[in-house]
C-alpha cells in the first residue's frame, strides 16, 4: 500500500484509480510532492497539543514501503473530573450504607452489653462511654435474651450509632462531633383486642395453651377470680373460659400482651364473669357484670396454683412428731422461693421464728381477722414487724423451715383467735362500683359482654356439623 492508501484512510480523500501504466509519467511526483506539503502543514498544526502526555493515544499507519513505519498523533480530548468529596462531608448514613458496617446482636444468656461489645471488639471504655450518657441508657443494664442491638462501627473500630428497640420505646445513640448523644424515643402502639377460649381436658395451662393464651394471661385470669374459686383444688375436666384481652402492635408486628378487659369462666356449672373497667382516677379494677368488685377483702389463695398437700383437721397424723395432732389451717404444697402474698390489707404483728412453724409471719387484719404464714424460707425485703401491707403484696417466700418434710406454706385464718378453715370460711362481700360511675361502666361492660357472646355463638356454629 502506498501513500495514496494512507492519505485516503486518515483525510477521506477521493479515491483516485490505480493504472499499471500511468499515463502522465510526472503525475505520480507532482501529487507526492503535494501530499508531503499538505502533511508537513497538518503536523505543525498539531505539534502544539501533540505532545506525550497520558490523555494522548498514538494511531499507527501501515508499513511505508521505504519499511519505516509512519505514525500520527492526534489529541484525545478526556473530560474534566470533578474534584472527590471529603468524607467528612458524607452523611454518616451514607457512608454506612457503603462501608456496610452494621451489626446485629441478639442478647445470649448471661449477655451484658460489655460481652456483646467485646464480640465486635470495641474497648471496656467505649462501654462506660455509652453506658455514662444518663438515665436513656439505663435499659441497657437489663437486657433479656432473644432482644437485638444493631450497631454501626468505622474502620478504626469506633462505635458511632446505636439502636436498641423494647417495646414502644426506642434508644438511639449517635456521635456527633466526636461525642456520643443518646435520644429515647416513643413510638404510639396499635392496640388490638384478641378472643380465646378453650375447654379444661387435663389442666388449665395446657387448655389455656392450645387456645392461645401465654401463661402469664392464664395466671392473669386465675388472679382476677382468685376470690370465688380455688384454682389448686376446684377445677374439674369440662370447665371452660373465654378470654378477651388486648394486643399491642407497632408496625404490623406484635410488641406484648395487654391486659384482659372481659373473662368468662365456667366452674363445676357455674359461670363466673368479669369486666375491666377503669374509673376517672385512672385506677382499673374487675367487677361483675352487676358491678360489683371481683375483689374480696381477703384472697381466697395467697400461693399460685399449688396443689393441697393437708387440710384443715382436729386431728391429724403429724409426720415428723409422729402423733396424732390439730392440724389449724391448710398446707400449700410449692417449689422452695414460690412468693407468698399478703391475704388482705393488714400490719405486721409478728416476724420471726414461732417454734415448729419455723419462719412465721402474722398479719393483724381490719376488724377481728388475723392470718398466719409459716415455714417461710424468707422473708421479703424491707418488711419487719409493725410495717404496713397491701392486698396481694408479696411478704414472704416458701421454704420449710420448722417442723415440715418438704417446701409448703402453712396458712391459718382467725376470727377472734379461733381458727377457722381458710377454704370453707364465709369471706366479706364485694364492695359495689361508685354511683357516679355506674351508667358509663353499665354501658362498657354490656358492649364488651355482648361482642364476648357474638364470638362465642360464632365460635359454636363454626364447631357444629
């Protein structure tokens, strides 16, 4: 190929016919010349911008047949690159989301927040650092296992946010020029009234379980008819309950349980029911349909679900006296440490050891009642004699200090110093609802009583072939 080829390619020339013979023997030499012309123009043109710098590519021509290979440079124009972004200048969500450096914890058993950092190798003083920003970060101090800490670390291994989720409520650390800043947040829960119910076959948590109640609603149900009915010998297989209770929600996402707004419970043919209802105050209470209060003043049971180990007897074979003795109250079998609550408003009249009764602890009641709890293990924290209690307060612990073969609560009721039997004794009356209250809680309780009966009739149908 000769220079007409190249001139052709590089200029777009017209393309001139080739004749093996030319016709004008000078032709050829008078168009070389020109061409050497016209390139000699063209390369001082460029010579300027020609010049050997990266932004530049060399196009290579083919071979001259003199065998020396002829090259042409031409500038390559690259445009302009904006200056790079500090990166102090990037949010630092942004920035996160690039160096994809958050982390999930899920709190294990004996988890503490010192534990689960050292897992991402952060510093014990980056735990005091958190832990110092005040009252916001106290919850962190009592995590449960199963709960999650997300958390966002830098390069240099620098905490530098924090996000802890309980309930509808948010913790959110962050640092903000070098200082870490915690905000609590509050978020509003949705709230959900869900139905359950469900027929005694072998024991009411079991039954309670496969329709859907937690234990802790079970026990919540047991507490609000503790009065009228003895859950540790009372219950019988064809009892039947139905719960209604609330549900909060945050984000489609359930958060806990609420409490039980209207209970049903069916026992030995009889049906007790109740409604929750809370008063200008802001004080909630249960009370029966008719508005009285499910609340007696004595409870029923000061021991949850315990089974009977001995009644009530004028004479009984004592098992570690070996002899035939009074046996003047009633024994509640339980695990050692089950609490053990206070039976009725009262004082404290004596707290010590009583002989075979071990640990005792005697309540002086209103009026001409007083009642006894022995072969305590403990007894609670800050109680001593003359100290006022509260119905269902806590005031002691099973054991089976004194005279006793294994954990039990031995309970005495007194009338005037006369021992009665704590499970047949004609307990005071509930005290009926305020006047001022009665029509706005008559027209609560028949809305939630009558939407109780519409699931439950639903409920049938849906049962019945």
């Amino acid at each position: 190929m000769n220079y007409l080829s190249s001139l052709r390619r590089y200029f777009r020339l017209p393309i001139i016919q080739e004749s093996s013979t030319p016709r004008f023997p000078h032709l050829h030499w008078l168009v070389l010349l020109a061409s050497l012309i016209v390139l000699g123009i063209v390369l001082g043109l460029t010579s300027n911008d020609a010049k050997a710098t990266r932004s530049e590519r060399a196009f290579w021509t083919d071979t001259h047949p003199s065998g020396t290979p002829e090259r042409i440079i031409l500038p390559l124009q690259v445009p302009t690159l904006k200056p790079a972004t500090p990166l102090s200048a990037i949010n630092f969500r942004d920035a996160a989301l690039l160096e994809k450096d958050w982390h999930t914890l899920i709190v294990n058993r004996g988890d503490n927040l010192s534990s689960m950092f050292m897992r991402l190798g952060l510093s014990p003083q980056q735990v005091r650092d958190v832990l110092d920003l005040g009252a916001a970060t106290a919850t962190l101090t009592h995590l449960l296992p199963g709960q999650t800490i997300k958390v966002r670390i830098d390069r240099n291994n620098e905490l530098q946010e924090l996000i802890y989720d309980v309930d509808e409520k948010s913790l959110h650390i962050h640092r903000d020029k070098n200082q870490l800043q915690a905000t609590d947040v509050s978020h509003t829960l949705e709230t959900r009234v869900s139905y359950a119910a469900g027929v005694i076959q072998s024991s009411l948590f079991e039954s309670a379980q496969d329709a859907g109640l937690s234990d802790n609603k079970t026990l919540e149900m047991a507490g609000i008819f503790g009065w009228d009915i003895d859950f540790a010998q009372d219950l019988r297989r064809g009892d039947s309950f139905t719960v209604m209770h609330e549900e909060y929600y945050l984000n489609g996402e359930k958060v806990r349980d609420g409490p039980i707004v209207a209970v049903e419970f069916t026992n030995r043919g009889k049906t007790y029911r109740a409604v929750r209802f809370q008063d200008g105050s802001g004080e909630a209470n249960y009370f029966t349909p008719q508005g009285l209060s499910m609340r007696k003043a004595f409870l029923r049971t000061p021991v949850k679900f315990s089974r009977i180990s001995s009644t009530f007897s004028t004479g009984r074979f004592h098992p570690v006296l070996h002899r035939m003795r009074a046996h003047h109250g009633v024994d509640y079998a339980a695990p050692t440490g089950t609490p053990i609550k206070a039976a009725s408003d009262g004082k404290v009249v004596f707290k010590g050891v009583k002989g075979g009764y071990g640990n005792t602890l005697v309540l002086q009641h209103a009026g001409k009642n007083s009642t006894l709890y022995a072969h305590l293990v403990g007894f609670a924290r800050g109680l001593n004699q003359g100290s006022t209690v509260r119905q269902g307060q806590i005031i002691g612990y099973v054991g089976q200090s004194g005279l006793a073969t294994g954990p039990h609560l031995h309970y005495e009721f007194r009338i005037d110093g006369a021992h009665r039997d704590p499970l047949t004794v004609t307990l005071p009356k509930a005290e009926p609802i305020l006047a001022k209250y009665r029509d706005n809680f008559s027209k609560q309780a028949g809305q939630l009583f009558a939407r109780m009966d519409l699931l439950k009739n639903s409920q049938l149908a849906q049962k019945s072939p």
